[in-house]
C-alpha cells in the first residue's frame, strides 16, 4: 500500500506544470498571428523608420546616411508644416461632424415609427460601400460640368452658373469632409444607438414622470451612459480618419494646390510621383507620431480606468 501511495505521489503533476503547458499551447496558437504581423506591419515599419535618415531616391545607387536631413528639408520648404495643418482640419472637421450627425442619427432610429427595421438596414449602405466608390459618387454629385449638386441648385435659381466646387481649396476641404462624413455616420450611428438601446428604461421613466423634457433627458440620462461609448467612437474615428487616403486621393489627388494634401497623400506623392523614399518615410515617420499621439492618451486612459 506505502508503495502504491509513493508511486502515485510521484506520478502526480508538479504544480504549476498544467499552467505551463496551457501557457506553451497558447503561444504555440499565437505564433501564426504574430509572424504574420512581423511580416505585413513591424518589418515594414521598422524599415521605414530606417529609411527615413538616408537619402533613398530613383537616382541613388545606394542609400547614403543623412541623419536628419530629410525632416530638416521638409520642415525648411514648409511640406510637412502645411500637410499637418491640412491633416488636423480633415480630421476635426471630420471627426466632429460624424459624431454630430451620428448621433442625432441614432436618436432618430432609437425612436419608433414604421419600417423602422428597413429604414436601420438601409442605414449601413453607406459603411458597406468601397470607399473609392464613395469618392466617385460624390466627385461625380460636385462636379462642375454635370454635377447634381448644381443641376439641383440651377433648377432652384439659386444659382447663376455652375460652380466648380472642387476647384477650391474651400470647396474641395468641403467635398472631402463630406465624402467622408457620410461614409463613418453608419459606424457612429450603430455604436450609439447600442448605447441608446442599453439605458436603463426606470431612469427613463423615472425622469419623465418627475417631468424631465426630451432634452433633460438626454442630458441627465442618456449623455452619463454614453459617455464611455463616445470617448471610444471619438478616437477610433481620428485614428481612422488620420489615416484616410482614398476618398481624398481618389476626389481631389491632394489639390488644389495642395488644399487637401493630408499626410496620407503625401507619404504617396513622395515615394510614388518624386520617387524620394527617404521623404516619403520621413513624413510617416511624423504621420506615425501624429497618430500614435490620441492612440497613446487613450490606451493611458483606459489603462486608469481599467485599474
């Protein structure tokens, strides 16, 4: 019996050797994810950050160290000063008006009246869309030749002519901004109205029957709960928009005159129009910081809150 016992204390598990094992097992599990993340995301940014202290262009034999040269020339023919100032615009400009819109979106939808399902599912056509496709319909609604915007307005006798409206740096922030408004109110919208959707319905009555109106209600009631939930929407959709190339690129190019060169176009316009490599990784490399800026104040936010 004393020898069975001792067979069977050595044959138990040594402790913490089941939590090992899991532990192995899980890295084992990750291991695919994390190679193909070195491959598509580190390496490549690591290379650029590299690329961005040498002198890389279509007529370089080899890439020659130049230290800071590249952002020294950026910020001395003022590129990368009026790209950032055009890139914080797009995104407050942008930022601010999905949210609004987004918002009154979902109070909207939160409310019943008939086909109000159809009416939620039509909602996410926009977010489903290429966004290139986007950036077609509506360069095609400004157009100055044939656009709908001015065949509505000539029609109206508001206007006398035609107005080019993505001739001009106004006009052209303007389309942008739209274009992309319209593509994000859906995301907005849906996050929201989960919010909406979640409050608690005795506060809600409780609050009507002390004889709060719509808008006490809204802001005693619903503003608390989705608070957290705007905070989130909030900064994914600078980091979102941040990083927003194709409505632009394929409404405007960047122009006019550079009116809407945000950082994303001129990554592109330097690497693939002048062939500067090195100027290209330089203004990634700022257009990495610019949104690694919210990024960090967020995830340091949540980090607090989550302790």
């Amino acid at each position: 019996m004393d020898g069975m016992a001792l067979r069977g204390v050595a044959a138990a598990p040594r402790p913490g050797g089941l939590a090992r094992r899991q532990a192995r097992f899980g890295l084992l599990l990750a291991m695919p994810a994390m190679a193909a993340f070195g491959t598509v995301i580190l390496y490549p940014f690591l290379d650029s950050l590299r690329r961005a202290f040498y002198e890389d262009t279509l007529m370089t034999v080899e890439p020659t160290f130049v230290g800071f040269a590249n952002f020294a020339q950026l910020w001395d023919d003022g590129t990368i000063v009026g790209t950032w100032l055009v890139t914080v615009v797009f995104v407050v400009l942008t930022t601010a008006a999905t949210f609004a819109l987004g918002l009154a979106w979902a109070i909207i939808l939160n409310e019943r009246f008939p086909a109000r399902t159809l009416v939620r599912a039509a909602s996410l056509l926009p977010w489903v869309l290429p966004s290139t496709v986007v950036a077609f319909l509506w360069a095609w609604l400004l157009n100055g030749q044939y656009g709908v915007l001015n065949a509505v307005l000539l029609t109206l006798g508001i206007l006398d002519e035609p107005v080019a409206w993505l001739a001009t740096s106004s006009g052209a922030m303007a389309g942008i901004v739209l274009a992309k408004t319209w593509l994000s109110i859906p995301l907005f919208a849906a996050f929201l109205l989960a919010g909406l959707q979640g409050l608690p319905k005795e506060q809600v009555e409780a609050a009507r029957i002390d004889g709060a109106h719509n808008w006490q209600v809204f802001r005693h009631v619903a503003w608390p709960h989705l608070r957290p939930t705007v905070a989130v929407l909030l900064v994914l959709g600078a980091l979102g928009n941040l990083q927003q190339f194709d409505v632009i690129y394929a409404m405007t190019g960047g122009g006019p005159v550079r009116a809407t060169t945000v950082m994303s176009v001129e990554v592109q316009r330097q690497a693939f129009q002048a062939w500067n490599l090195g100027l290209a990784a330089a203004v990634g490399v700022i257009w990495f910081l610019t949104i690694a800026g919210p990024a960090y104040f967020r995830l340091r936010g949540i980090m607090r809150e989550a302790a």
